[in-house]
C-alpha cells in the first residue's frame, strides 16, 4: 500500500501544481497522464528502480509496464526521429490524438536515507522495461528525515502515529 499511495500521492501533487498553470490531465488506456497545454508532452508519474536519480547508472522503472506505456515509447522514439527541413504536416495537433505526445516520466525511489527523483524521456523499451533513455534530467536528492516530505504529525514520546483507533461493529 505505501508503494501505492506515493504514486497516487505524486501524480495528485504534479496535476494540482500544473493545472493551475494551464496544464491539464488524462487517463487513456489507465495511464495518468499530466498534459501540457500545448498536447505535445505529458507527464507520467511512476517508481524507478535504485539507479534512479544516479546520472552514472542505467535505470528502469521499479516495475514491467503494460501496453499503454509501450505505446507511449514507441511514440517517444518516433517524435525523435529528425526529419530535417521535410517535415509533411507542420501544424500537426498532436492534442487531437493523446497518443501523439511525446511523453516523459516522473521515476522516483525511496532509498534508505533519500529520495531520489529524475524527469526522463524513455525512448526504448523490452518487454515492459524502458531500457534506453533519450535524456534524464536528474533533480536534487531528498532527505528521508525531512519530515515535511512525509507530512508526519508533530509525536511526543508517549504518542504512536495513529492513536486509540476504535471501530464498533453492531449486530443489525
């Protein structure tokens, strides 16, 4: 459940920061998507392995993917391929058709002192791993004892996280 909640909480927080500047969000074949306005490139959230954020290190995602995010770095790959001066529909709305953005991903890892966190644009992948990365934008690391990255409540000594917790069940 942690693993579950950090996803759903990262994607939450990268949607309420950029929606108000104009971005906007979607979900096609279940992969949550935070979009630029433009429709050009998305955003994805998702865990990566423990060579995140090391830029020395080859990473992948902490997990195989499914078919949307196949679909989504075949896409990538195609978009890279550099036409030159030919290029057929210059105006293209890629915003028309959510599978033409080019899209990056958010990894992160929870290591044993920090968090790890790069912005990467995947443009290979094997059997549900990205394995090549056409540029990974690797961000400062996190302390884990930072407990305003946990949002923990302020504990005295004598007090667990969660308290009493009392649930009554009743007969009907």
């Amino acid at each position: 459940m942690p693993g579950l909640t950090r996803w759903g909480r990262t994607t939450r927080f990268l949607r309420e920061e950029l929606i108000p500047a104009g971005w906007d969000y979607d979900n096609p074949r279940n992969l949550a998507r935070t979009v630029h306005p433009d429709g050009h490139v998305a955003i994805v959230a998702t865990s990566g392995d423990a060579m995140t954020g090391l830029p020395d290190h080859s990473t992948t995602t902490k997990y195989p993917k499914g078919f949307a995010t196949v679909e989504a770095v075949q896409v990538n790959d195609q978009l890279a391929l550099d036409l030159g001066d030919f290029d057929p529909a210059p105006d293209e709305d890629r915003s028309a058709d959510p599978a033409g953005a080019q899209t990056w991903y958010l990894l992160y890892h929870v290591g044993e002192e920090e968090f790890r966190v790069e912005l990467s644009l995947p443009d290979a992948i094997e059997n549900g791993w990205i394995t090549r990365w056409a540029e990974r934008i690797i961000l400062p690391a996190l302390p884990r004892d930072d407990d305003s990255l946990a949002g923990k409540a302020e504990l005295g000594d004598d007090q667990d996280l969660y308290g009493d917790i009392v649930v009554e069940v009743n007969r009907r």
